[in-house]
C-alpha cells in the first residue's frame, strides 16, 4: 500500500498580519536573551513561518532588530500619549510621563532593555522614529534646535534612568517617579531664562 505524507494546510495571511506576527514572535524571544544568539530559524519556528520568509520581510537580522524596536517604541509612545490628563500642568504633565515610563518598564522589563539595545543600531527607521519623537517632545518648549536638545536630554535620562531602576529594583515607583520629576522639573523650571518656555 502506497505510503501518504501529511501536509499542515497552509494557512494564507495579509502580508501586514504576517510580517506583525513574525515582529510579535521576535519580541517574546529578544525578552528575555541577546538578540544575537537567536537564531533566525528559531524566530521562523516561532512565528509558524520559513527562514525565508524571516528574510524576505526584514533583509537582515538589523532589520529585524529594528522593527521589534519599532514595535515596542510604538508601544511606549503611545502610553506617554496618553499619561496626561487633559487640562494638566506642565508638571503635573511632565510627573504623568515618568510614571508611565516607569509603569511600562515594570510591566514590559524585556521589551525596555531591547529599547535599549536596538536603540544604538544604526538602521533608517530607527534612527528616524527617534528624530521625530525627539522633535514631537521639543514642541513643548516651542521646536527650536535648543529645544530639541532639551528633548534628547530628558530622554536621555528617563531611559537610562528606567533601566538602572529595574537592575536594582531598589525603590518603589512612586518614590523613584517623584525624584525623576523634581530632578527634571526643576532644570526644567529655569528654561525661561533661555527662551525655552512650555508651550502646551
């Protein structure tokens, strides 16, 4: 009797809801080790897809790397978006951001020390995503290039500050969230002295 070979059906997706899947898959495994040792078979065996197409929608391991940047900087920017209560002051603005960087940290400590490790890989998109979310972050004290180096300096420190609070896990969110804000809020304060007043 002739032998038969089972086949999984295939299972046809929208490019868009593969290439996410393939990003979501990514992002599990980059969790928790390097990025640099998982293997890209491993990410296909993940996302249910071939080598191949891992290849064929992000080139190259960097370009990988920089959409499971993407992924998550979306991610973060979207809760800093919405931390603000409408009608907030400057601070109590600027006291929402730090509790939701925090907040997103505590949640996602794996997505956060990707942040940082594919924040220094020199790939377009990446280095584009940062310019504009640099620029959207200068428009608070009027977009002037002073402004934006306000804007990569806050960021600057909530990053690395975030990341050495969850390697000491020393200090509740609260207290480090408040002395964040008064650390920053108080350079912050002076800016009038420089033309750099809040505009929003």
């Amino acid at each position: 009797m002739p032998r038969t070979t089972e086949r999984k059906a295939v299972t046809r997706l929208d490019p868009a809801v593969r290439r996410t899947q393939i990003i979501e898959a990514a992002a599990r495994l980059f969790a928790t080790r390097d990025p640099a040792e998982v293997p890209f078979e491993e990410i296909a065996d993940a996302a249910g897809v071939s080598r191949a197409l891992v290849y064929n929608y992000f080139g190259d391991r960097g370009g990988l790397l920089a959409a499971v940047y993407l992924y998550h900087f979306d991610a973060v920017n979207q809760r800093l978006r919405e931390a603000a209560p409408e009608g907030a002051t400057a601070s109590e603005r600027m006291r929402a951001i730090v509790n939701a960087y925090l907040d997103f940290a505590a949640q996602h400590p794996g997505a956060w020390r990707l942040l940082r490790v594919a924040r220094a890989v020199d790939h377009p998109r990446v280095q584009e995503a940062r310019r504009l979310r640099m620029q959207e972050v200068a428009t608070f004290w009027g977009g002037s290039p002073e402004a934006l180096i306000v804007a990569y300096g806050i960021t600057g420190l909530l990053e690395e500050a975030t990341i050495e609070w969850l390697q000491t896990a020393g200090s509740d969110t609260d207290h480090v969230a408040s002395v964040l804000h008064d650390l920053m809020w108080h350079g912050l304060a002076s800016l009038d002295e420089h033309g750099l007043t809040v505009t929003s």
